[in-house]
C-alpha cells in the first residue's frame, strides 16, 4: 500500500520535527491521504499535526467571483489566504 511505503520511509528520518506536505489537482484525493498518512505515523507513537487549506475554503456562494480557467486564479481567489494566515491561536501561519 501507498500510504503505509511512504509512513514508513518518513518514520525512518528519524525521531526530529518533521514537515511533510502533500500537493495535487482540486479532488485527487491529497486530504484523505493526508489523514491515512496521519493515522500511520500516529499509531507508530509519533505526534502528529494536520492542517489543510481545505478548512479556510471560500463559500460556495462565493466560488462564481473567480477566475475558474486558470490555476493562478483559483489558487489566488478560491480561499481566504487571510484567515489561514491569521488564524491558529494567534500564531502567524502563512499558507502561501
């Protein structure tokens, strides 16, 4: 299995900080793999932080106002960058 390969050549780097991030096209399935790939390290005694730019979406009444034909403009205009970056506890994410 996918998941479980690469947990365990992620687990190998050792027992330091680690960041790990997943990429792809819009529906390809990287949040689900993302959350198998979090319980895999988990369940090996390793504490695991998810985030994903999924949770700072814009609504769907909203989506019509960007540009949908090209990949800078749905990255630019489908989320609310600001929120993602000034959210979590008042810690200073940026997501970009």
């Amino acid at each position: 299995m996918l998941v479980e390969k690469i947990a365990k050549r992620i687990l190998a780097l050792g027992e330091g900080r680690l960041l790990v991030g997943v990429d792809g096209f819009t529906a390809a399935g990287k949040t689900s793999f993302g959350h198998e790939l979090a319980e895999w390290i988990s369940a090996a005694g390793r504490p695991v932080l998810r985030a994903t730019l999924d949770d700072f979406k814009k609504p769907w009444r909203d989506r019509h106002l960007y540009d949908r034909e090209s990949g800078e403009g749905y990255y630019r205009n489908a989320y609310d960058l600001f929120v993602g970056r000034h959210t979590n506890g008042g810690r200073n994410y940026c997501w970009t």
